[in-house]
C-alpha cells in the first residue's frame, strides 16, 4: 500500500517539473488517499492486535 503511495508521489514530483499542474495535483490526491487508507488499515489491525490479546510467540 505505501508503495502505490511513493509511486503516485514520484509521478506527481515527474509532473510538477515537466508543468503538466493537473497531472501533478491528480498524482499527490491520489498519493495523500491511498497513504491515509495504509494507515487508518494499520490503526485497526494495531487495535485488533491488542483487543485478541494476541502473544507475539514467547
């Protein structure tokens, strides 16, 4: 998941220095979602974690 985010982050930092301004701001919404989803996913599976109370194998 984060890396479709620095893929879409490069494409836009690509864009921005070409000047193609639509292109770049597409590439760093769809970057800023796919990071945001990545961590809201990692927060619920931290929270599930600890409410199983899950022993990391010791």
């Amino acid at each position: 998941m984060f890396g479709w985010a620095i893929t879409f982050l490069i494409i836009a930092l690509i864009a921005a220095v070409l000047g193609f301004g639509g292109i770049a701001g597409t590439a760093v919404g769809i970057a800023k979602l796919i990071f945001l989803v990545a961590l809201v996913l990692f927060a619920i599976s931290a929270v599930a974690g600890i409410v199983r109370g899950r022993n990391p194998g010791i």
